[in-house]
C-alpha cells in the first residue's frame, strides 16, 4: 500500500509545523488526528493507496453538489 501525494503533503506540514519541540508531543497529538483510509485505483494498475479521509469528503460532497 502506498501513500498518497496528498498525504506525503500533509505529513510534511505537520512535520514542519509541530516537530522539533521536547519529546515531540505536539508532533504526536498532530499525528494522532490523522485520518486515512485506503482507497483502489478504478483504472490502470488497480493500485491500493492510503489516502486523507477529509480529501475523499470533499471529493464526494463535490459530486453531490453537482
């Protein structure tokens, strides 16, 4: 399974916004809160990939919307 681009994103966010502080707590509680969920490729390789929940969300509510 892999991660998806938007994910590798997010991380570095939060990376950059809470790491480097004592024991790392606020980078842990940061990391906490993230939620994915995989998701399959419908055409070509039919690859599995680990991708935000809210991203799936906003996707769906899109098609919705329309």
């Amino acid at each position: 399974m892999l991660l998806h681009p938007t994910v590798i994103e997010k991380l570095i966010t939060i990376y950059t916004n809470y790491g480097g502080y004592r024991e790392e707590h606020r980078l842990r509680t940061e990391l906490t809160k993230l939620d994915l969920q995989p998701y399959e490729q419908q055409t070509g390789e039919r690859m599995t990939f680990l991708v935000l929940t809210e991203e799936v969300q906003k996707y769906l509510d899109s098609l919705i919307q329309t």
